[in-house]
C-alpha cells in the first residue's frame, strides 16, 4: 500500500486513517508516459512569431495528443513562460489565471531623463493604477485598477531602460510603459517583452522549448528513453499546490468523478486552515488530483462532525473509472 507524502504535512487535519489501494491510480511521479500525456503540464518557452494558440497547435501535434490548452494568451512578438496543460490538466489551467506574472520589458525613453526623476517616477507606478486596455485588446475597452507590486529597473543604457515588472494578472505592460512615458514628459515605447513568472511557475524552472519537446518526444519513441520527455513534462498537480488540500478514501474517488458533492465521510485529511467558500484541490491518498471543489464548511467543523456536505464538485480532473465504482444509486 502506497500513501501519498503530503499526507504527514503537520498542517493536516486528521479525521480518519485508511490505506489506499495500488491496483487503482497511482502517484503522480510514477504515471506512465501515455497517462502522463494525459495529465501533464508543459512550460513552453514562447517563442517570438506566433500567436500562443498557434504554439498550443503545435504541441498538440508534436506529443500526438488530442487536447492541448495554455493559461494566459502572449501576444504574437512576446516570448516566455506559456504554461501548456495536455488532456485534462487543460482543466487546471484557470487556477494560474489569478496568479502574479512577472515580466522583463526593453522599454525605449523618446527623450533622456535624469536617473533621479526616473526613479521617482516608477516608483510611484508600484502601486495600484488605473489601465484602460488598448484598442487592439481583447477584453472590453472600460478603466479598470491593476496592483503593480514590483517595478525594478535593471539596466540603462542611454535611452533604453530594461524593466523588471511584477504585476496582477491582466495588467498591459506596453500600456504601463507608456503611462510611465507620459509621466516622465517626453513619452515611452515598449521595444520588447519577455514573461519571466505565471504564478509559481518561472523560467528557471523546467521551460522547453519546441524544438527540445520534438527531441524528447523522439527519444521516447525511438529509444524507449523517458528521461527528456519526464524533465519536460511535469504532473498536473504542480498547478494545483497553491490550493489547500484535501484527501479522501478510495471509496468516494469515483462518486466524484462522476460530479457527486463530496461528503464528510469521504474526507480522510484536511488542511487545517481552510475557511467557508474556499476553493480547494481534493486528492486520492496517492497525491492524484480528483477535482477543484468549493468548501461548505471549514476545517475544523468538518474535522468534528459526521455527516453533511464538505466541498461543493465544480470541476472535475479525473477521469471516471479510475477507481473502482464503490457507490450506489439513490433509487428512493
């Protein structure tokens, strides 16, 4: 029998002790390569060129899978971190949406500045402010704040300043570089720009680049080798850690992936810090994500009582059949 590790994190509550059973499912580190392709989460390197869903395409088509997705669109001219899911991580991609994105931009002063006015002024745009989406965006065209957190300048050489930005997710960094121009009096254009960070997610992680995700995919056809194609390819429930968790028995899995609510007596352990109407990942003993639920209660009412509904189903990760069904139909 096989327990996931994140079953002693003292943070857990703990209602009941179960072991699970290895003849269904299995920890994320372990899938095999087709289940991996399935459950699988990519950091492509975007590169410059091509839209983000014309690089989704070619994944999709490089792996020989028959679903693909990204979490938050590059434009065609910007490069960096495109988080990819295959298969039904495409479901899990939402959850990177709200998450900080940190960007490096190459931004072209139309007039030299003096260094001190400079550094006024960005740091006066780290904080919350007002954007209007340009016209050529794809969201509504109405004011609307975005925080800044972080506004570095890393280098300057005469006219052109490379910026380090780290921002709320939605935030136009072309248009922030042009406010700041208009700040500073002679007016700014970005040159270039690069995401660097989408949530937990940086490319000092494990970033591919198309062409190295043709090389591991060949390597693992030709050679049987999986080396590549394993450092490439992460587990869905990477995208997933930002959320408190939640462990069930073996006996509910299935009942979930089938969209039934998920009982208290489902829940094995719990993050003890979870309040009312948070959005949680709900697990198998073995680490593997079943589904995103809302929380109907919080930790320590559902640590003590008995019966009730836990966590409200709102998308389901798993697929049905995993696990042995274990439940019955009301027909009352």
């Amino acid at each position: 029998m096989s327990t996931s590790p994140i079953l002693q994190d003292p943070q857990l509550l703990v209602r009941n002790e179960e072991s699970t059973d290895d003849r269904y499912g299995c920890s994320p580190g372990l899938r095999p390569i087709p289940l991996l392709l399935q459950y699988g989460l990519l950091l492509i390197d975007k590169p410059a060129g091509p839209t983000s869903h014309e690089v989704v395409a070619w994944v999709r088509r490089i792996l020989g899978v028959d679903k693909a997705g990204h979490s938050g669109t590059l434009d065609p001219s910007v490069t960096g971190v495109l988080p990819t899911g295959l298969g039904e991580a495409t479901k899990v991609l939402f959850i990177l949406l709200f998450g900080t994105k940190e960007y490096q931009a190459i931004a072209r002063l139309h007039e030299s500045v003096n260094e001190n006015q400079l550094k006024t002024v960005l740091d006066e745009f780290t904080a919350q402010i007002y954007q209007r989406p340009p016209q050529r965006s794809a969201v509504r065209r109405q004011t609307r704040t975005r925080t800044i957190y972080e506004l570095e300048m890393l280098e300057k050489r005469g006219n052109l300043l490379i910026l380090r930005v780290a921002c709320e997710a939605g935030t136009y960094v072309r248009k922030l570089i042009y406010d700041i121009g208009e700040a500073l009096g002679p007016g700014a254009t970005m040159a270039e720009l690069r995401r660097t960070r989408v949530s937990g997610f940086n490319e000092s992680g494990r970033i591919t680049e198309l062409h190295e995700l043709v090389s591991a995919i060949a390597a693992w056809k030709e050679d049987k080798s999986e080396e590549k194609l394993r450092n490439a390819i992460m587990p869905v429930e990477e995208a997933t850690k930002s959320l408190p968790p939640v462990f069930i028995r073996d006996s509910a899995v299935d009942s979930i992936c089938h969209g039934a609510q998920l009982a208290i007596p489902g829940v094995l352990k719990l993050s003890s810090t979870i309040n009312k109407g948070d959005v949680v990942a709900v697990y198998t003993q073995k680490g593997e994500i079943v589904s995103i639920a809302e929380s109907e209660m919080a930790s320590q009412e559902i640590a003590e009582e008995t019966r009730g509904i836990a966590f409200s189903t709102k998308r389901v990760i798993m697929r049905v059949g995993t696990y042995p069904k274990m439940w019955k139909h009301n027909t009352s």
